[in-house]
C-alpha cells in the first residue's frame, strides 16, 4: 500500500475529501489523553480512498488532536455511517499559523450517511437525488476541525 507523504506527495491531496476504509490505531484515549504504542511511531493509519488519484493511500496521523477527533468519529460511527477526512497542510486561519504549520493538526473529520462521499465526488450517482434531498444526505452529521483551520 502506498504511503502519503512517502509515496504519494501530500500536496497531491490537500483539500480533497478521503474517505477512510480503514482505522488502525496505535493508540488509545484514555480519559481524554492519548496513550501512544511508540513515541516515535504515527498514531494510527488510516487507509483512504481518494477520487483524485483513484486509489487507496495509508495515510499516518502524526498530531494527537488528528486522533483524538479520528478516534472519537470511529467510537460513535454507526453501521450506516462512514468516515471522511479533509488532509491540509494550507487551510490555516492566519499567517502565524502557516508558518508553524508543521506542528498543528492536519485533519478536518467529518462522520457521514453512508455513500455521501460517492454524492460529493460523483454527480453521475444517484441523479435523481438533487437540491436540498442532496445536500442532506452529503451533509456531515458531525464535523470535527481544529481551531487553527479556516
């Protein structure tokens, strides 16, 4: 499986919404604190699939507040529902930001209806579905963003 940041350039996928096939911790919260396998090690990876490139990546979450948010979207997902995920490493709220970017949390975490990702990248999908009907059903249930972010 190819790696994003390793094998595939993040920059390839900022901003384009991945949605997650697989959750595999290296980590636990435990009263609201990361409890981490390694110190050096991601906290988890997530296999996602991307539209933009018509593939499956591993994407690492390194930032404690990426898993927690991708933690808590798996603990209350249910067996209707998926997960997707926003990866920028650009959509900071102001210049400060930008420039310590590397040390700031990466993910936007949205839990999802089942098949809002196939309503958002593909307008051939159900085109019956449409106006409002459509929007409610691509519609995130929960969103989970950093403060930092736009």
């Amino acid at each position: 499986m190819a790696i994003l940041g390793k094998d595939v350039p993040f920059e390839k996928i900022d901003k384009e919404i991945c949605r997650v096939i697989k959750f595999t911790s290296h980590a636990k919260v435990v009263n609201n604190k990361v409890i981490a396998d390694s110190a050096t090690d991601p906290y988890a990876f997530l296999t996602v699939y991307i539209e933009k490139i018509q593939g499956r990546v591993d994407l690492p979450i390194f930032h404690k507040d990426d898993f927690k948010n991708v933690y808590e979207a798996f603990e209350e997902r249910k067996e209707d529902q998926e997960v997707l995920v926003i990866w920028s490493n650009n959509n900071y709220k102001n210049i400060a930001f930008k420039i310590s970017r590397s040390f700031l949390p990466k993910l936007v975490v949205w839990l999802c209806r089942k098949d809002a990702y196939q309503l958002m990248t593909d307008n051939s999908y159900k085109p019956k579905l449409t106006g409002e009907a459509r929007f409610l059903a691509e519609k995130p249930i929960r969103e989970w963003k950093p403060e930092v972010m736009n």
